[in-house]
C-alpha cells in the first residue's frame, strides 16, 4: 500500500469471525470514518494442544479458532468499499504457493489493485506442522514461496527452482495491476530484535535495494511490517480491533 498522499495511510486490522459484526458492516463503517484499508489476519486452523505460548500471554482467545478464510472476505471488501485491502498477516507456508499466486492475483485484479500481502512465518509449530511443513524451515518455505509467486506475476513465462517450492516453465495470468508486484510486508514482533530481525529478513526476502519512504507514525497492532522491497518500515499504520469472545 504505496504513500499517495502526505499523511500516512491508516488502516483497519480486525479479527473478523463467525462471532463478531459482519464484515460488510464493518468495512462501510471504516470507510465511514476516514480509514483507508481493512487488513485480515489468518489462521487455517487452531490445534487443541500446543507447545507454542500465545505471544499475546496467558490462553489463546477463541476468536483464533474462528477467522475466516481472509482472501475471500477481503474479496467481499473490495465489492462493498472502495478501501484498499490486505493481510496482517497471511500465513504463506500453509498454501500451496501456484494456488495463491493465482488468489492474489485475481483478488488484486477485480479490486484494481488494492490488494497488498502482509506475509508472516506463524508462531504456532503444529498449525504449521499440519500442513505438513517442519517448523524449523518455514522461514526458508515462506522465502521461496513468495519468490515463486512473484516469478508467476511478473513474468509471461515464469519458472522457479528451490529446496521447498518448483515450478515448470509456466503461464499465468491474470497479472496483478499493481506492477511489476503487490506490495509485500513483512510481519515482525514490535521490539527492537524484532525490528532488527525484521529487517534482515526482508533483505533477504527481496536483497535488492530500492527507495520506499518510512512511516514517520507507529503502528498500533501486534506486529510491525517492513517493506521486503528495500527493509524499510511499512508505510500503512494499522489499528487493531479484536472481535469478542
């Protein structure tokens, strides 16, 4: 989500569920007041034991268990509102990387692109686990598996070779409008080994520099985003609203 404007962009991160004020609603009432996109988080699944600690402390709330699928809720955004959309955050290693190229894609396409890809690796080991990825190389799967994606919307014909992801000789389309990519973030913790991390980590995911200007505000959710074009703090902040339970 590229600064158009002086002031910051503002956005909307909501823990839509099953439960909470339907997401309709909820958008309109965002734009409503000035805001100027609705970022969805992700979880596919909650498994009922864990050895992962919620990062928030103490037990999980429930609303984890109950997220919606968040590309075809922000699908539904993109035809109420005229807000931009995105993710905060998708978590990448839990899809199969062609399939969501081609999600992305679309999505970004009917909206006009408006659509930006707030990645994450995802804290809880047997989430991942169950999709049967080894927690320990996520980080490597969610770097390859973005790089696929990237290769099958920004080239006619795009190919991709890794340790976790390959693809053939290959057409896609439709190309996202955004070009020559949707805008990808990277979700971090909000400390100072987060931040540094954070940026060691989009450099790697996107090693090669280019200028993207930081936001000069905080962000206010669990989470802070870099740009991996260039490591940069995101220049979107982001308002997190909890649905109950």
């Amino acid at each position: 989500m590229g600064r158009t404007q002086s002031r910051p962009l503002v956005g909307v991160h909501y823990f839509a569920t099953d439960r909470s004020l339907p997401i309709t609603d909820f958008a309109r009432a965002a734009a409503e007041r000035g805001f100027d996109a609705v970022l969805l988080p992700e979880h596919t699944h909650i498994p009922l034991t864990t050895e992962s600690p919620y990062p928030g402390g103490g037990d999980l709330p429930e609303r984890y268990s109950r997220t919606f699928d968040p590309y075809v809720a922000l699908s539904v955004v993109a035809a109420q509102t005229g807000l931009k959309i995105g993710t905060c955050i998708s978590l990448v290693a839990q899809h199969d990387p062609i399939a969501l190229a081609k999600t992305i894609a679309t999505l970004d396409f009917v909206s006009g692109g408006r659509f930006s890809l707030g990645v994450g690796y995802g804290w809880n080991v047997p989430e991942v686990a169950n999709h049967g990825h080894e927690a320990a190389k996520r980080r490597a799967i969610v770097r390859e598996y973005v790089a696929l994606m990237r290769a099958l919307w920004q080239d006619t014909e795009a190919e991709f070779r890794g340790a976790h992801a390959n693809l053939s000789p290959s057409w896609a389309w439709p190309k996202p409008v955004q070009r020559p990519s949707v805008p990808v973030l990277l979700g971090c913790s909000p400390t100072p080994r987060g931040a540094t991390r954070g940026r060691r980590a989009a450099a790697r995911l996107h090693p090669i520099s280019t200028s993207c200007a930081p936001s000069t505000s905080t962000p206010t959710t669990s989470s802070t985003a870099f740009c991996i074009r260039c490591a940069s703090a995101a220049t979107i902040s982001a308002i997190s609203i909890s649905a109950q339970p």
